[in-house]
C-alpha cells in the first residue's frame, strides 16, 4: 500500500519553524521535516495540516502553545455541529487546524493527538482521486466529488482531498494563492507531481 512517509515544509527560517513545531506539537522528523525555501508564494497554499485531538482541553492546549511560540488566530477555538476546533498560522506561512469530534473532555488535558491529517485542496477531487489511486493509493473513505480519505496503513500522516475553495473556506481564509505551495510529500509513491502541482518524492531516511 502506498501512502505517506512524511511531509516536508519549505520555510525561510527553519531554525525558528522546528522550534514551534516540536515545542508546541510535538512533531518530529519522522513526521515533519524542514528545508529552506525562498520560493515565491502567495495567499493560500492549497493545502492544510490538521491534529486530530481526544477532546476540546486538548485543542486549547494546542492552539494556546502554538501562539506562545509565533503562531497567529486564524479561527478561535469553537464549538460547532461537528465538534470543537481552531485554527492557527504559523510564522512561516503554513495553517494548521486543532480539532475533535467530541464536545466534553473526558479525561486530564495534555497536547498528544491522534493523527496528523494533511488536506490537499484540489480543482477536481474525482480526478485528482484517480490520479492517486493510479499512482498506487488505496481509497478508504469517498464521498462523491467532495472528499476523499486515502488509507493511510502504518504512515503517520494521513492523506485527504478536498475541494480547494471549500478547503479554504474551513480554514477561514480567502482561497486565492500564487506560487510554490512550500509542501513537498515523501513516500514509495513518489516522485511525481498530481495534477494540482503538489511534488511527490521518494522518501529518504
């Protein structure tokens, strides 16, 4: 099964971007990794990184460490229909959404999660679908031309699409962008580009 070995972000200063991810989330190499990149880029990336937390104190406590440490308000942590959830943005340009299904903690907070969930904001899900399946990813979950879950197997980042203005929209900001999405994918799939030009490589150690 192919899948997603880890991401990496393409940031000005990787110094300061390892600091926030590991001292606020907790992320480590085998999940995240940094390069330095002053590639052009603008407005929304296509693309956002999601925690998928146990319970709201959870959440706070996330979105609260992320914003000692740089990170920016997109959309204060709130109830919804779904849930509870935030989302930030860190200094080098990359939106993160905190979230949980439940609406009660049940248990001591801390900031562990429970996936880290990469969305690809795409034109075209039910081609961008195809695309992956054909490069070897398996589909999990699909709901018509509005979403699709990939099954993930041991990967520790799971990967979805999603449409890229709705994906935007969830994220609370205007879904316009130029340029480098900053956002490089390693896995046995790669390398290769999808037709949203999001660059796959194969994964190194």
């Amino acid at each position: 099964m192919n899948s997603i070995d880890f991401v990496t972000l393409e940031v000005a200063d990787t110094a300061a971007a390892a600091h926030l991810y590991s001292t606020a989330f907790g992320l480590d190499p085998s999940q995240l990794r940094l390069r330095t990149s002053e590639a052009p880029t603008s407005g929304f990336r296509g693309f956002t990184l999601s925690l998928v937390v146990s319970q709201p104190g959870n959440v706070d406590a996330l979105v609260g460490a992320a914003l000692e440490v740089g990170a920016t308000t997109v959309k204060p942590a709130s109830k919804s229909l779904w849930g509870y959830g935030g989302v930030v943005q860190a200094p080098d340009g990359t939106i993160w959404k905190i979230a949980t299904s439940a609406k009660k903690d049940t248990g001591p907070v801390t900031r562990d999660f429970d996936e880290l969930v990469l969305l690809l904001g795409v034109e075209d899900v039910k081609a961008s679908k195809q695309f992956y399946v054909d490069q070897g990813l398996t589909v999990g979950k699909s709901f018509g031309g509005k979403y699709v879950e990939f099954a993930t197997g041991p990967s520790p980042v799971k990967l979805a699409l999603y449409k890229r203005r709705a994906l935007a929209k969830d994220a609370g900001v205007p879904a316009d962008g130029t340029g480098s999405h900053r956002l490089v994918l390693s896995g046995n799939a790669g390398p290769f580009s999808d037709p949203d030009g999001f660059v796959w490589e194969a994964a190194t150690a």
